[in-house]
C-alpha cells in the first residue's frame, strides 16, 4: 500500500499499520511499536499525558527557570550561523520584551532562524535558563500568532528514544480528518445518560482541544468508556460467584486439623477458616481473598481449607508463582497433612518428562489428594478427578484470566486467593468486587519486628563490616539489585556485577551466592536450597526471592538502588528476614537525594504495617506502580487513574453490572463492539504475566 493512502478515507481501516502514514518509515514504525503503537488506531488512541498552553504565555523575566514552559517575544538580532568543531552548526538569535532579552540557539538546524522574521513576536516553547535580566533556551519550539489562534494546546505525548513529542503530535493530526475510522463502543443512548461525546469527537478534542472545557469533556469521555471496559471484562471472568458449586460440602470441625499441629493457630487464623469453611458448605462456590501481611500465616489457613476438601472426598490444587515457592508449599503442606494419610504431588515445568507422566496420571486416576504446581497446573493435559478447590498464592502476580482457567479445570470449584501485598480498599473493590474477603491482621507469636534503615552507597563499608559480624555470629543476609545486568546509563547495581566486584570483594571470607532470573529453573532451586541449608551465608539476587521463600536464620536485607522500587515491593523484601528469633535489619541503600524519595524511604522506616503502606504506596504511585512492574494481572490503563477517576469508576462498575445482569455474555448485538474491547483489552493484559 503506498504512503500517498492516508488522502482517501476509503482504503484506511483501524488495522491499517502505522508505517503506511506519510512520513513514517520503517524506523519510525519500530519506534512506535516501543510504545506500543502498531497500528492507526494505537496511534490515534495514544493520547497526550499533558498540554503546552500557548494561549498563556510567560514574559521572559516571569517564566519559571530549568521548567518547560512557553514566551512571547520580539526577534531583535539575528547573528548568522557558525560551525562549531567536531562538524556541527550553532544558529542564534535574540529576542526580547520590554524587561529582558532571550539569547536562543539551534544546533544542526539552520531553517529555525531563517524563517523567523525581525521585529516580530513569536511564542517560544523550550526550558529557559539563565537570570532574569538575560536568558537563554535551546532548540525552542516556534509558534506565530496565527497558529496559536487556530490551535492554542500543543499536546505532549509519552515518548521513547528517537521518537519525540512533535513526532508524534505530527503523525496524529495527520489522522485525526479519519477519527471516525475508530468504532464507537457506547450506545447512543448511554452517551445521552451520561451527556458523553461521540468515540471521534472525543479523539479529535484529547489531542487538539480548543479550550481546557474540550480537553476536559474528551477525557471524561474516554475514562468512562476506559473503565467501562475494564469493568465488563473484570465481571465476566468473575460472573462464577453466584453459580451453584460443583463440590457441594458438609460443614467440618477444623479442631482435628489444629490438634495435630505442633503450635497453637492464632485467632485471626481460627476465624479466617471458620469463614472459608462456612463457605465451603454453601451452596454456591466459594470466592474469597485472604489478605495478611508478610508473615501472618496465610499457609496455614489455606492448609486448613485444603485438609477440610480432601476430607470431604476432592482433590485440592495450589497455584504459586514460582518453582522455587511451589516446592517450598509442597514440602510444607506434605508435613502437615502426610499424618492425616493425604497424598501431595508437585507439578512444575521443569519436571522430566516421565516424572510428568506419573504425575498427571496421579492427579486424573485420583491418586493425588492436593496438586501443588506452576502455571504448569493451567496447561492442557492437566485433568483432574475431582477438583474441589483451587487455592491461588500471590495473585497479584496472575492475571484475572489465568484465575479463569483454573477454575475451568473443574465445574465451579471453590475458589481462596492469597495475597500477601495488602490491597487499600479502594483496589481491592475493583480487583476482587465480588470476592469475599478475610483478613489476618495479627502476627503469630516469635514473629520480631525488622528494623528499617535508610543509607547511601557511601556507608557501604560500614555495612559490610556488619554483615560480616551478623554472618560471624551464625546469620545469613540478603543483598538485593534491580537488575540483572550492567545498564548503558550505569545508574543501577546490576546483580552479576555486584556479585563480583562487591560482595565477593567486601565478604571474601564468607560464602556468597548469586541468584537471578535468567538461571534455569534447577540452577534457582539448587541455589535457594544452599541458602536454605546454611551452605551459603549471602545470597545476591534480583527480586526473584521476593515472593514467600521461607529461610527463619536470615537477618539482614540489603536493598541496593531502593528508589527503583515501590514501597509495597520493599515491604514484601523487608518480610523475607524477621522470621526467627534474632533480632531483624532491613538496609535501604540510596543516593537519590530527591526530597519526594526520600519522603517515601523514611516512611518504610516508620511502620511495620503493610496495609499503612500500600495505601501511602498507591498514594504517592499510582496503581500501575502498586504492585511492581506490571505485575498485577490487570490491563494497563491509557488514560483513566483509578485513584482520581473514582466517580467515574462507579458510574462505569454500576453500569457494567446492570449490562451483564441483563446480557452476561456480551452477546446481544449493542454489545458487541464493547465485548470486542474487552477481548483486546484482556488479551493484552493476558500477555504481561
């Protein structure tokens, strides 16, 4: 398809890729699919994250210093170009106000002078520098009054490297003549109840509005329809919460269950089994998260529900994130229900192959009580005999359709989802709408609170001399790093490299490991199980050990570049040490002086409460940093904020809910534009886990 395609209407569809607009080369087409742009209608649906509002411009002794904002002023003298050494070309002029005088220069870019005129006003857009009386900027954007007039918001776009705002601002108003190219999902009659402007309106108003009211009225059109989506998708893979259970269940006493066990529960564990064991016996399948903080004992609970379904004659299924943590549950759960003559069988992706074989043999001729497993557990040619219950740990690490497909595993099984990052309420209405919830919100006994310390780089040594005492007196200690290998820029501690120059080098006497996600699956195990046995008395690693492993003689975390991370994220971290008797430290170590990430670090220092965290963490954050990179199951958000957008985010929960009441499948034909955003939402979100 030649690039000249974008002047007739006919011949552009929504798939069209974005490399056939006119001025897009191949290049170009691999920058925008960086940002996810693929298509025409990505494109038109990448919206701007902010406005340049020329209709405001600042005099130049006003405009804010090192700040992107936007001047008017007169040229006064125009130089001439030089060559600089090294090849490239300097072009300057000076403009002015009545007060101050504005020195502007463009490199490699001899047309920007040229076309400006003498003795006229212009609106500069750039970072102005300098003091008051005489300023600079370089490589300003240039308006004229007449452009202004016609369009008085320069939108700013999310860009990528070599793909700048202006770019893309350039490709947009290309297409926004073919706005009506994108499908409208809303019925004509909800646009009407909730005064909303068309799907093409609103595009064309987001990305050139006439006025802050048009930029207002675009956004609020395409949040709704945003979160309307989201809300569809969320409540049709959760639409099992009223069907009749496939497991019915008597009701049991769970007192035979804690008499065998060799500690007393405590009783927010009582009365969170009491809770899923009601549920059990009802006849509707179960649906409820159980909620507690790093340590609280959420195992034990989930021990419980899955000893009172095997009791009652079913199999038992629990998904963990990791082969690391799914052997750890495995060998945990074996201990407390081997005595009551159960059968637990392991079932992860890195099992031979005849090793595999056995075992889902086991699992379909009933020989397995409880399956304990990876994403292994969802794939094909896993069948059950009689799933009862399906139990998920860390959910927010599994997307809201793979919680689906366990549960096609079985006709409607009972379903408890464990999530050890507590969710503020607000999230969790949205996550979990219908799930029932339980909450540990008291720490078994032995449990010591970890103290919190914020550093720079620069107390390494002292830090390291610590480490070696603590290790000297029989510890173990956790170094953790961002990322797995050098970055470019430099900026972060790459794991393979701390490894080696630092931790090696400052503990040469003890026994370091390393640990990453790059590692085969039996690499990660052999090292875990080292740390695990005391062979090792370090462990350096990425957040990979995040996620539950349980070793009760580590007594220290080190958390290198702890800015890169989001509170909840360094909660989780500070939970892996604290598990013995001996006294816990968790270090933060940081140069970033920035006030606002210091803020956040001190406040990790003063509290042990993870809900008092998270809440602060999706303050400060946002939802899509909630829960670490993208790690939270559900699609990412173009342009709505679940925080500020929460009058709209019930209109839209309480329209989604009356839709599938009436039509719980998306079928009827109104609908169908809507279930086909949900599908693509979805399937999008699908991908990131």
């Amino acid at each position: 398809m030649p690039a000249q395609t974008t002047e007739t209407h006919t011949t552009l569809t929504p798939d069209t890729p974005v490399r056939y607009l006119k001025g897009v080369g191949p290049k170009t087409a691999e920058r925008f699919e960086k940002l996810g742009i693929v298509t025409l209608a990505d494109l038109l649906c990448h919206y701007p994250r902010r406005y340049m509002d020329f209709s405001k411009p600042y005099s130049l002794a006003e405009a804010p210093c090192d700040t992107e904002c936007v001047v008017r002023a007169e040229v006064f003298a125009k130089p001439g170009g030089r060559i600089l050494p090294g090849g490239r070309r300097m072009e300057r002029i000076t403009a002015g106000d009545d007060v101050s005088s504005l020195e502007i220069t463009w490199f490699n870019n001899p047309y920007a002078a040229q076309k400006l005129q003498l003795g006229q006003e212009y609106y500069f857009q750039g970072i102005v520098t300098g003091g008051m009386l005489r300023r600079q900027m370089v490589n300003p954007q240039v308006r004229t009054e007449a452009q202004i007039a016609a369009a008085p918001f320069e939108a700013v776009y999310p860009q990528t490297d070599g793909l700048s705002s202006s770019v893309i601002a350039r490709c947009v108003r290309q297409l926004l003549p073919h706005a009506e190219l994108l499908p409208d999902p809303l019925p004509p009659e909800m646009r009407q109840k909730y005064r909303l402007l068309s799907k093409a309106d609103a595009v064309r108003a987001i990305h050139c509005p006439e006025s802050e009211e048009a930029a207002f009225a675009a956004r609020r059109r395409l949040i709704y329809e945003e979160l309307l989506v989201l809300q569809l998708g969320i409540g049709r893979m959760k639409n099992r919460g009223s069907a009749a259970t496939g497991a019915p269940m008597q009701l049991l006493d769970p007192q035979p269950f804690w008499d065998a066990l060799p500690f007393a529960p405590t009783g927010a564990q009582r009365r969170a089994v009491s809770e899923i064991l009601a549920d059990m016996a009802g006849e509707t399948s179960m649906n409820r998260l159980l909620q507690g903080d790093v340590g609280s004992g959420k195992t034990l609970v989930a021990a419980a529900a899955i000893w009172a379904c095997i009791r009652a004659g079913y199999q038992a299924a629990l998904l963990a994130p990791t082969e690391i943590l799914a052997a750890q549950h495995a060998e945990g759960l074996n201990r407390m229900l081997a005595p009551f003559g159960m059968r637990v069988a392991l079932l992860t992706g890195g099992m031979k192959a005849a090793a595999r074989r056995t075992t889902l043999a086991a699992i379909r001729n009933d020989e397995a009580d409880l399956v304990v497993g990876t994403h292994a557990i969802l794939s094909e040619g896993v069948e059950f005999a009689r799933l009862g219950l399906a139990v998920i740990d860390e959910q927010h690490r599994f997307g809201v359709r793979q919680r689906g497909m366990l549960a096609e595993k079985a006709a409607n099984p009972h379903l408890l989802v464990m999530s050890a990052t507590p969710i503020p309420r607000t999230l969790g209405l949205l996550i979990y709408g219908d799930l029932d919830i339980s909450i540990l919100d008291e720490l078994p006994p032995g449990r010591t609170p970890v103290k919190t310390r914020c550093i720079t780089g620069k107390k390494r040594r002292d830090l390291y001399h610590f480490l070696d005492q603590e290790i000297g007196r029989g510890r173990q200690v956790y170094l953790v790093c961002p990322a797995i290998e050098d970055t470019p820029d430099g900026g972060l501690n790459a794991v393979k490299s701390y490894y080696e120059d630092i931790a090696k080098a400052l503990l040469p006497e003890r026994r370091v490991g390393l640990m990453h996600g790059k590692l085969k699956p039996k690499e990660k195990a052999a090292v875990m199980e080292d740390f695990k046995a005391g062979r090792l008395d370090a462990l350096v690693s990425t957040t990979v050990i995040e996620v539950g492993v349980d070793v009760p003689n580590a007594s220290v975390m080190v958390i290198e570049n702890a800015e890169r991370y989001g509170l909840s994220a360094l909660h989780q971290l500070r939970g892996r040490v604290g598990r013995g008797a001996a006294e816990s430290w968790c270090f933060l170590v940081s140069d970033n002086t920035s006030e606002q990430v210091q803020k956040r670090l001190k406040f990790l220092c003063s509290t042990a409460d993870g809900f008092a965290v998270a809440q602060y963490d999706l303050e400060t954050r946002g939802p899509g940093d909630f829960f670490g990179s993208r790690q939270h199951g559900l699609p990412t958000l173009q342009i709505a904020d679940l925080m500020n957008d929460t009058r709209t985010l019930h209109a839209a929960q309480a329209e989604a809910v009356a839709m599938l009441a009436d039509d719980p499948l998306l079928t009827a034909p109104d609908h169908a534009l809507l279930a086909a955003q949900v599908e693509q939402m979805f399937e999008k979100a699908g991908a990131m886990n």
